[in-house]
C-alpha cells in the first residue's frame, strides 16, 4: 500500500506538518510506503471556473497541480492535513481540493480519487467545533468522489510544533496511520 500524505499549512514545522509526519510513520510501521508532500512547496493556482475540463477531465491550467494529481492517482490513500483557518481549511488545502474539480469530468479520472482518506486537523482553541465547517466540507467532497473518509484527528495546538509535545495527540497520529494502511475503522 503506498499512502500520500498532504500537508496543507504554510507553517513548515507547524503541527500540521508534525501530525501528518506521525501519521505516516505510522502507517510505514504497518508495512505502507510512505510520501509527504507539502502544498507550500507547489504551485497550484486556483480554479478559474473556464470549464475547460468539462470535456476532458484535465485542468489548462499550467502549474504544478497535474503532477500532484497523479501522485494523488497512484496512491492508496490519502492523509490531508491542514490547520483550521476561520472554521476551514487554509488556502493551500482549499485549493488543491478545489482543482479535484477537473478529474471529476472524466469517469475514468474520477475513478482514481476513490481512496481511503485521514484528516489531520490543529486548531487554536479548545472547541471541536471549530473544525465542523472544515469536517463538512471535506466528507462531502470525498462522498462525491465516492472514496471513503477512513478517520479523522482534530487537535488543539497553536504555537509552532506544540503537538509534538502532546503525547496524546502523537498516538492517536500514529494510530490513524496505522488504520489507514491495514484498512481498520477502530
């Protein structure tokens, strides 16, 4: 199993970063390959709404986004992280979630993002909820796809790398990992 994990804060370092690099190691100690992409790294521009994929399922656009995507085909699942930012997600994650929309044009393309999915998800206050709107958003997206939201890890953590020192949060990290690659839902 080879499961991609996408880090979607700007922060390098952050708890973003930190929990998708547990959750991953995770899933490597249950036998997956293993790959962390970070989103700041790339440059993938926001859906201009040209409905050019319409016909072809694949974006005109000229950035970075048709690489990403083929790495999100040739995965098994995915690991999403992102912070919350105003109740959901940073910019970075929205639009690389946004630039999904060409390949749901083409069956043959849609079929590829039917995958197992974890969301990883720090916050800066103590309330789940804050997260809700996020949540929302990303398990319906993944409902259309038609892939399955394997799980989900909301923490609070602020200041830059603080989940690491949250043991708590670090196993239940690693633990999403794990279920993601042996295809558990306990």
């Amino acid at each position: 199993m080879y499961i991609l994990g996408v880090v979607g804060s700007p922060r390098k370092g952050g708890n973003t970063d930190v929990l998708v690099t547990e959750a991953l190691r995770g899933a490597a100690g249950a036998g997956s390959a293993t790959e962390k992409i970070t989103l700041v790294d790339f440059r993938v521009n926001p859906c201009q709404a040209c409905a050019g994929c319409h016909r072809t399922g694949v974006c005109r656009q000229d950035d970075d986004m048709a690489g990403l995507l083929e790495k999100l085909f040739a995965s098994d699942a995915w690991i999403l992280g992102t912070p919350v930012y105003w109740w959901g997600p940073s910019a970075q994650l929205k639009a690389f979630v946004d630039r999904w929309y060409a390949p749901i044009h083409s069956a043959e393309r849609k079929a590829k993002m039917r995958k197992r999915v974890a969301l990883v998800a720090p916050f800066g206050d103590s309330d789940p909820d804050t997260a809700r709107h996020l949540v929302g958003m990303l398990a319906d997206a993944l409902s259309y796809l038609e892939a399955d939201f394997a799980g989900k890890l909301l923490v609070t953590a602020s200041g830059r790398g603080e989940v690491a020192g949250n043991a708590r949060a670090m196993r239940d990290a690693f633990d999403l990992g794990v279920r993601l690659a042996t295809g558990s839902t306990g």
